[in-house]
C-alpha cells in the first residue's frame, strides 16, 4: 500500500485556483498553436495525425528524437511512458522484490523512494546536506553497499537543490555501481538546464551500459501537459521487463501528445534556450532577494534547473507557508513535504510571472 503523495496533496487544493505558484518545478509552457508553429507544416500533419493506436514502446519517429539527446542510445532502447512518474513505478517494479535494497539520492521527489518501499525493499537515503553545499559524499555510498543493493537512485541536477554533481563524481558514482553490479536510475529530467553547458553530464545510459536514464517534456522544455517522459538504456533485462509492464497501465500512448513531442524535440535546443532565459532573469531577481532578507532566509544558489531549496532562519516553515498562500495568494512548498527537519522550502524560478510572484512574497515579509 502506498501512502498518499505528500506533495501532490499539497498542491491539490492551490496548484489550479492560487494566483502565484512561487515553487513551480517546470519551466513556462507552450500553446499547441505555439508548439505547431516550430515547423511550416506541422499544423496541418496535425489535423490528420491517426489516432488509433500508437506503438506500445513510444512511436518510432518520437524514439528516434530521443535518442538523439544521448551519445550511445539507438532509438530501440528508450521506451516512452505517461510522464516520468509512471516510468520510475514501472522501473522500481522491473528491479525490486521485497527483501532488496536500494540507496536514494535525498532529498527526493518522494516517489523515488516510497515506491520501493510499497514494493517491501529496504531504502537507504543517500543524503545532501546544505553544509556541504548539498554535494553527495561517495564514501557514504560505499558503506551503504550491501549485497542485495539492487538499485542506486541519483538525481542530478537535483530536485530540491538545483545541485549538479561534478563530472568525476558522476562517473565514480557509475563506476563503483559496475563494480557491484548495481543498475543506476539517473533521474535526468532537468538535463540540458545548466546554467553553464560546460557543467552538462554527459546522461547516464551513455556512460554504462547497466544505467537507465529518466528523462520528460515537462521540465527543460516546458510541456508538462504532453504527459510524455520516457527511460533510455542499454540494459536489455531492465529495458524489457519495463516494456511487459506498461501493459498494465498504460499500454500506449496518447497520439496527439506523441505527435507534439516529437516536433518539440525537433526543436529542443531553442525550447530550452527559452526557458534558460527565462530562469536567468529570474536568478538575478533572487539573487537581490535574498541578499536584501539575509536576516530571514539563506540559501546556495543552484546550477542548473527551475528549483532551489532555501532555509527560513526563525520562523516555522510549514506554518510560515501555510500564512503565505492564505493571506497573499503565493505557494512555496515546505521542506517537510520533502521529509526535510531543517526549514527549507522549495522556491521556483521557470515562469514568467515569477517577478511578479516575489514582489508578492516580499511584500508579505514586509
């Protein structure tokens, strides 16, 4: 049995009805109109787009586009799902019984850890801490090894945090993994929103042939409605035991969302371009932010994606976000939805609107 999805009852009541979403995780979306307008045609395809159907395993010209993001996957070796969060319940369900273990980059997105544990697997948190700039360490890995580690979690760059991990660390990180046999799911949605392209990783599934790496339309590229986020490996057991069971969810999916992500990814490099514009104007705003409210708040600002993880110093987090959106209209998510003790709170800079959304928040500090 699985517990309720903290974050997401916590968005239930607000997500659609507050005026400001101040911790968005997703950069600023599209019109179909907008995404239609990417190439001369493309309207009209849509019109007559089939919509029987599609192929279990995504639609070959959308696998091909995908397959185009990483260095050493051919389009047969992703498998596209209904958003990233069916393809981590399907991986966990691929790798785990009761009995295993798995270690869990944390803070995480709760699904990363909790399904496991609905499978009966033992979870190991692989903790950031904000004293060390969230980095991970990886002698803490080493000794959290046992030997029915099935599976090791890292989400980089990283929700919460906006943290991403140093290249010789990525490739440690695989390497001690090989070594153990370990499969590594990197949660990969937030690839390609560096804020320095010199930092990128190269993706996971390219590094080792034993990795699976997540990634989604919703986040770098801003289609969060698509409802399309797929896996890429080279690892042929995980990849078909994924494949068996999304035939009992999903089986396919929807065509038209298909269709669109496949000509957004045609053109992923200028949506991406977009969004990183975006967060860029936004940074040097919260940059001034919390320099101007250092009395109430500290944070490491992050390298790469839509999120970062700040400390309230002398206030109750949860209650201060509570008297936030009830009396301004402006939602940040407290640190306990990430089972956080410290008094973070997640603050998020993909939208448009957020100048306008802080301006709110600091005339409620005010």
């Amino acid at each position: 049995m699985l517990p309720p999805f903290k974050l997401e009852r916590y968005f239930a009541p607000y997500e659609h009805t507050v005026k400001y979403l101040l911790c968005s995780s997703d950069c600023e979306s599209l019109s179909i109109a907008e995404v239609l307008a990417l190439e001369p045609d493309a309207a009209n395809q849509f019109q007559q787009h089939w919509l029987g159907y599609t192929e279990y395993e995504g639609a070959p010209g959308l696998r091909r586009e995908i397959s185009r993001i990483y260095s050493h996957i051919q389009p047969e070796q992703t498998l596209v799902f209904s958003g990233a969060e069916e393809a981590i319940y399907w991986f966990m369900h691929a790798v785990l019984v009761a009995g295993d273990h798995i270690i869990v980059h944390t803070p995480c997105y709760q699904s990363l850890a909790e399904v496991a544990r609905g499978i009966g697997a033992q979870v190991t948190p692989w903790l950031a801490r904000e004293s060390a700039a969230w980095a991970l360490d990886l002698d803490e890995l080493r000794q959290a090894i046992r030997p029915n580690t099935r599976a090791i979690v890292v989400n980089t760059p990283h929700n919460p945090t906006g943290y991403l991990m140093p290249a010789a660390h990525f490739a440690e990180l695989h390497r001690i993994a090989d070594q153990h046999g370990i499969v590594v799911f990197c949660d990969e949605v937030y690839r390609e929103s560096e804020y320095d392209p010199a930092t990128r990783l190269p993706a996971g599934c390219d590094i080792s042939p034993n990795a699976v790496s997540l990634g989604v339309m919703s986040k770098t590229y801003g289609l969060a409605g698509l409802r399309i986020g797929w896996v890429a490996t080279r690892n042929r057991g995980v990849f078909a035991r994924m494949a068996q069971l999304k035939d009992y969810s999903t089986i396919c999916n929807a065509a038209p969302s298909e269709f669109l992500a496949e000509l957004a990814l045609r053109h992923r490099h200028s949506l991406a371009q977009r969004n990183l514009d975006i967060i860029q104007r936004n940074l040097v705003l919260l940059d001034a932010f919390f320099a101007r409210h250092a009395d109430l708040m500290t944070w490491h600002r992050p390298k790469a994606g839509t999120i970062a993880f700040p400390r309230l110093i002398g206030h109750d987090v949860a209650a201060f976000c509570h008297n936030l959106v009830t009396q301004s209209g402006v939602l940040l998510l407290p640190g306990t939805l990430y089972d956080d003790p410290h008094n973070h709170f997640r603050i998020g800079f993909g939208r448009k609107n957020m100048p306008e959304a802080l301006a709110a928040l600091e005339k409620f500090i005010e």
